[in-house]
C-alpha cells in the first residue's frame, strides 16, 4: 500500500482537504477546525506535508520549523489507512529533513490518554521529557516527548 503513496507539500490549497481528514479522523471533538488549519498554514515556520494516495489523502504532518528543533504539531492518518506505517513514513520524512536542515531535535506534546500515538512516538524513538498537568483538560495532561536527530 505504502509503494502507491507520495508526500507532498502542503499550502494553503490543500486546506478544505486538510479539514476532512480532521474531521475524519477524530471521534471527539479534537478536530482542528478550519480557522485552526487555515491559521497554521498562515503562520510563519509552520511545514505541512500530506500523503497522497492517488486522488486521496491518506495522511498528513505538521510542524513548526524552530531552527534547532522541529515541533510536530499535527500527525493525523485517516481511519482507513491505519497500521500500515503511514505515520511512521511521514515521521521519517520529517526526521530527515530536520536531519538535512541540522536541527538536532523533534519534539511534541501528546495526552496521556492517546495510547496509539504513544506507542507510535515511542516506537520511533521519541522519550518522555516532560510533562503539563491538565494542559487538554481537568483530566487530561500532555506528554512533552523528545527524539534526537
Ligand atoms: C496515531 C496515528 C497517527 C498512528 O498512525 P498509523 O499510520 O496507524 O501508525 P503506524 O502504522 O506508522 O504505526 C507504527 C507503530 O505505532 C504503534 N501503533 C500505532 N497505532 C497503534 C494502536 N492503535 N495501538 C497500538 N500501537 C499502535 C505500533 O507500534 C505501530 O507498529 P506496528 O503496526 O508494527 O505494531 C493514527 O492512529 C491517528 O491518526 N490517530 C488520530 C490522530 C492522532 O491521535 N494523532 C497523534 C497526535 S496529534
């Protein structure tokens, strides 16, 4: 599946896709809404890369390029498309690029709840560095993560 597949970079004319995905992906209301996708695509440093699958996105990344580090903001993978490394790929994509740019660091922050995307960064080398009590909620606190490049 993955052989079928391109990255590509993302601008503002990919932000109506960008949104479906979101509101695809998401059973509670954690979908960026489309002033939040189209902000992000407004704002200086922010990198948005999709993976395409013929006509379909499968997936997308985005970040914050920081100079020394990157901060992955989004990795999203429409439902579909889950368990055959999309988000792996896009993650690699980003390293390496961040690799070529000399950033030493990814960094990010996920909830402690969010059991597949702890998995997923761990497994990609990611440890905890951190962490911000009820910053999702009274109940839910954010992971900070870190892998060095
Ligand atoms: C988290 C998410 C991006 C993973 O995408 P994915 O393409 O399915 O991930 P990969 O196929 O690259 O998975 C790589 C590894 O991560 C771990 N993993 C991914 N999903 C998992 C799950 N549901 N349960 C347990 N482990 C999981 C596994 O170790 C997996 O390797 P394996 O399949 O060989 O066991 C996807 O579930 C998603 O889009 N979730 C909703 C959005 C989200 O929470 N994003 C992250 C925070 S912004």
């Amino acid at each position: 599946m993955l052989s079928d597949t391109e990255i590509i970079k993302a601008d503002i004319g990919h932000a109506f896709e960008v949104h479906d995905l979101e509101l695809n992906s998401f059973d509670t209301g954690k979908a960026w809404t489309l002033k939040m996708v189209l902000d992000g695509f407004n704002s200086p440093n922010f990198k948005c890369y999709i993976l395409r699958r013929f006509d379909e996105i499968v997936g997308y990344i985005a970040y914050l390029d920081l100079g020394g580090e990157y901060e992955i903001q989004r990795l999203v993978v429409s439902k579909e498309w889950r368990r055959y490394g999309c988000a792996t790929r896009l993650l690699q994509f980003v390293a390496n690029l961040a690799d070529i740019n000399m950033a030493t660091d990814l960094i990010l922050d996920v909830s402690h709840l969010n059991q597949p995307a702890l998995f997923l960064y761990t497994k990609f080398g990611f440890y905890p560095d951190g962490l911000r009590k009820q910053y999702y909620g009274r109940e839910e606190d954010a992971v900070l993560m870190r892998k060095k490049i």
